[in-house]
C-alpha cells in the first residue's frame, strides 16, 4: 500500500494507534527514571496526554488533517501532565499549526508540521536540555523534512523517520551525562518513539487493542478502526455517587447485615458504617432516591451528598480534606470543595499528597488543594478548573513539585478572565516555607517576590527506598536501599532508614541553620520519628517540629531553614 496523502480521519486512525501503543508499553518507560525511585511516571504523564488527546477526536468525523490536529492539540494541551506530558503537547499544537487550514497533507507538509511542532515545543520550555524528548524529535523531524518530496510516501517517511528517532534516543546519554551514570537512555524520547510505531502501525494496517500491545494485521479495517474508537468513548452515565450520614431512631431493632442486603441491589461500591447509633453509608447508583428513602425508613438524616458521576469522572476533585471522610477504593472523590463565596482578593492552591500535609496547607492559607504530586501529576485542565471555581481577584499556585511546574505555567497561560501567578516552589518545604511570608495586604507581585526570595533560603530533603540497583552522582545504590536526598541529589544510600534520614540531616543542617521541619509519611511510626528528633536536638541547635504528612512514595520530607 502507498499513501501519498494523508486526511483527517487517516490521520485520527494513526493517532490513537500511537496513544493505545504507548499505555501499553508505559511501565517500561517509566522504568527508564535516572533517579531509581519509585516515582517514575514520564510513560503515565506522555500516557496521560495522549488519551487525552485522542478522546478528543475519536467521535470526529472531520476529514481535514488540519482541523482534526487542531482538536488534538487542544486536548492534549487541557490533559496535560508532567513536564513530558505538557512538552508532548506543544509538539502536537505547533504540528497543528503547522497544517492550519489543509485538508490533507502530502510528506512534504507533513514534515514541515512536525518540524514547527519541534520549534514550538523547544519555545514552550525555558531552559531546553539536549538529550531529551526535545532532541530526539528535533533530529528526527530534520531528517524527516530533508527527506520528504513530493512524491514520498507516508509509509517510506515514517520508516526514514523512525530510524532516526532510534537513532537519535541512543545517543541521548552522550548529550546529557547522567543518562550516562545511571546507564539508560531518555524516558521522554523513548516515550514519543513509542507513539510514532503506533501511528506507523496503523498506516500499515497494524491495529493495537488497549489490552495488549501485539499488533495484529488489520483483516476488516473498518471493523477494527471502530473497536478502537469506541475505547477511547466516554461511558454515557456512571450513576451518583450517594452518601449520607444519619442516626437510627430504633438501635436494637436496627441489622446492620439486613440493611446491607436491602441496599446492595440499588448500586455498588457500597460502603455501610455503623457506630452506635450513627449510620453512614456510600454507594453508586443511578437511584439515588432509592437509596435514601431506604435510609429514611430506619431513622433521619443529619448529612448527605450527591455527586453525578458522569459530569465528574474526568476531573480530579480539589477538596478539603474532612476528618469524618471514610476510606472508599472506589476512586471517586467524597469530600466536597469549599469554593469562596465572595470575590476575594487572593486564593492559594496548592498540589499537596498526604492528609496530614493536606491539612497543614489549609491552614497556612491555602483554598483549594489538588490531591497529587510525585507519581499523580495534575493535568492544565486540572489547574484551569480549579481556578475557574475560585472567585478571587489574583490567583497563586503552588505546584510544589518541579515536574508539576510547567503544567502550572501553561493553564495560567490559557486561563484569561483572571490573573494567575504561578510560584516556582519545586518541593513541598519551597511551598511549605513561601506559604510563611504570603501577606494578603501586599500587591501580587510584592507577595511573589518575598515569597521567592524566602524559597531560596529553603533546603529540601527526602528519603525513600530505591527500586533497582545504580550509581548516581557517584552514590553506589543496591535495591530496596533508603537513599537520602538533598535538594534533588542523592547523597546517601543505607539498608538502615533511619541512619539514612541520619546521614541526610548531618548533609543539610550548617552552623546558618535555625528551623528543621521533619514531615513523616504514612509508613512511618512515631516512636522512628522520636528517635531521630532526639539524635538531630543532641547534636545541633536547632528548632525541630514534626508534621505527620501522611504522603506516599517519601518516608521522610525535611526542610532545613
């Protein structure tokens, strides 16, 4: 088969090929993480992205490439997340602009798109890194262009610009040294290969299922081309998500068992708690009458919420947390969002992980935040419907994550009946410290300046548990070791998570240092916690307080001020 043209719907086929090809191969990609912690998620964020995207335009019918491309960039761009996710993007909205206006592209246009793709995704980042997702694409699509006439075909460009694609991921250690180190090649470039085999798959009639990434030849192609498009379909209704809290007028006559059996019909993910005479219960239905004139009959009401699950399942819920909030592992979000009613002159939101550190932030000041952080970036949508739900004159986020940043950045970028600031506060002692100097009498810009000069005094460590063996800034690092890290350095790697957190501290505390903050995570006990506090008064001056942070993936978050 030659493919000299290329139209909307050729071009939808191919890309959610490439979006199905990368979520079954993002765990390798993943794996690829030059630190070896647990918190590699370049392959769920590129994954991410593209779902996103190609959701987008799976219900097209558009037979112009370029108003297709235009659709994915914007979903791509709103489903965003990561830095890779968001670069990932601006690759795609510049290869839209690219093709503005063409109803199909021949080899020549198409290049010259992705080409434009590159130089915007190179401007979208303030500091390029060589070695990178950006390198790989920008070699290739050189290559891709030089190549490209006339009368190429689609499925000669895409073998020409796979090749140095390849090409170009193996020599990324050689750009960017600590590739180099840890022994491994870029998780970005390695991601944005792994989306254009999909796409060239699909050109040569190789369809991908989301289950499985084996391709298999395409016998019936429009039987196959739709099995896919409805995969990336959202289900028309997903129910309500019913709770309610109430007390039960007749204890002895009440069986919890028996009210479990009447309900359980009515829906699922079904929660039933009882506590004396206080009965709290959660379900998804589609009948949420039902489920509370059931409730009713036992008692009355002191509390209840409905949530419908089919306008919400996209969104990550940005709540307060509720100390009354039971575990449920439906995945839905209970607590509710406490928008400000008045029009105020600031609102702070923060991405925070961990109940405890959840809870903290709220009371530095904080109106909203967005349940993530290391392993659960936020996309730009995510940002964009926050801010939306805030009625504040100036907007601060708080993204206290480097890799969170840049998804920041660009929902405040689209964001525009509002000013959005975003503080560079890369880790949660940066956001936790720049919360302390926030003075809502100050002018925004007053406020970002004092708060970034207060971010500079900040030190930042972390320990967590390494998932593979390496050497890392001339660490030697054995699996399952408790590795110390000081703003972004690996310094120490131990079997003994506390002479780990030991070693860390003596790394970051100075004769400078006033305030240590030690924040635990949800696998550590006090008694660990008591032990080190003791060690760190005993042997420097220092004021230590102690946050139970709850967070995951980190046994230990410390600022050192």
């Amino acid at each position: 088969m030659e493919t000299t043209v290329m139209d909307g719907q050729l071009f939808k086929k191919l890309v959610i090929n490439g979006s199905i090809k990368l979520k079954n191969n993002l765990d390798r990609i993943n794996e690829l993480n030059v630190f070896p912690v647990p918190d590699g998620d370049t392959g769920s964020n590129m994954s991410a992205t593209m779902q996103a995207g190609a959701k987008s335009i799976a219900a097209s019918e558009d037979t112009s490439i370029g108003a297709v491309a235009k659709v994915l960039a914007r979903g791509m761009l709103m489903g965003a997340r990561g830095n890779s996710g968001v670069i990932l993007s601006q690759l795609f909205s510049g290869f839209a602009n690219g093709l503005k206006g063409i109803d199909q592209a021949n080899a020549v246009q198409f290049s010259k798109a992705l080409r434009q793709g590159v130089e915007q995704a190179y401007n979208a980042v303030i500091n390029p890194v060589e070695g990178t997702m950006l390198t790989v694409s920008r070699e290739g699509a050189d290559v891709a262009l030089a190549y490209s006439h006339s009368k190429t075909t689609f499925e000669d460009l895409f073998v020409k610009y796979i090749e140095e694609l390849n090409a170009s991921l193996e020599r990324t250690p050689d750009l960017l040294p600590i590739l180099k180190e840890v022994g491994v090649i870029d998780s970005g470039g390695a991601g944005y290969i792994e989306v254009v085999l999909g796409m060239a798959d699909a050109l040569n009639g190789k369809i991908y299922s989301d289950a499985s990434a084996q391709a298999q030849p395409s016998t019936e192609h429009k039987t196959l081309h739709a099995m896919n498009m409805d995969s990336f379909k959202d289900a028309t209704d997903f129910g309500y998500c019913t709770e309610f809290i109430m007390q039960i007028e007749k204890v002895d006559e009440f069986n919890q068992k028996d009210f479990i059996e009447m309900i359980s019909p009515l829906g699922d993910s079904l929660v039933v708690v009882q506590d004396d005479n206080i009965l709290k219960v959660h379900i998804h239905t589609k009948t949420p009458g039902d489920a509370l004139n059931l409730g009713q009959r036992f008692g009355f009401f002191i509390n209840m919420k409905i949530e419908n699950m089919t306008v919400q399942h996209t969104e990550v819920v940005m709540h307060q947390p509720t100390s009354t909030e039971e575990p449920c592992d439906c995945g839905h979000e209970h607590a509710v969002g406490k928008t400000p009613r008045v029009n105020k002159k600031y609102a702070i939101i923060a991405v925070v992980n961990g109940d405890g550190l959840k809870e903290t932030f709220i009371e530095m000041g904080c109106d909203f935040i967005i349940d993530g952080g290391q392993t659960m970036n936020p996309s730009v949508e995510d940002f964009v419907k926050a801010c939306e739900n805030i009625q504040a004159e100036n907007i601060i986020i708080i993204p206290n994550n480097k890799n969170v940043l840049l998804s920041a950045e660009t929902a405040a970028k689209v964001i525009e009946n509002r000013k959005v600031f975003v503080l560079t506060a890369k880790t949660i002692p940066q956001g936790y410290a720049a919360l302390t100097m926030f003075d809502a009498t100050q002018d925004p810009e007053t406020n970002i300046k004092d708060m970034l000069r207060h971010i500079n005094n900040v030190k930042t460590g972390e320990v967590t548990y390494a998932i593979r063996e390496s050497i890392n800034n001339g660490v030697k690092i054995n699996k399952d070791d408790f590795m110390g890290i000081y703003n972004g350095e690996i310094v120490c790697s131990l079997k003994d998570r506390i002479e780990a957190v030991k070693q860390l501290l003596k790394s970051m505390i100075d004769k400078f240092s006033e305030i240590v903050t030690i924040m635990f995570g949800s696998d550590v006990e006090e008694n660990e916690v008591n032990e080190i506090v003791e060690e760190v008064s005993n042997d420097f001056p220092v004021e230590v307080e102690i946050i139970n942070g709850g967070q995951d993936i980190y046994s230990y978050i410390i600022s050192v001020e």
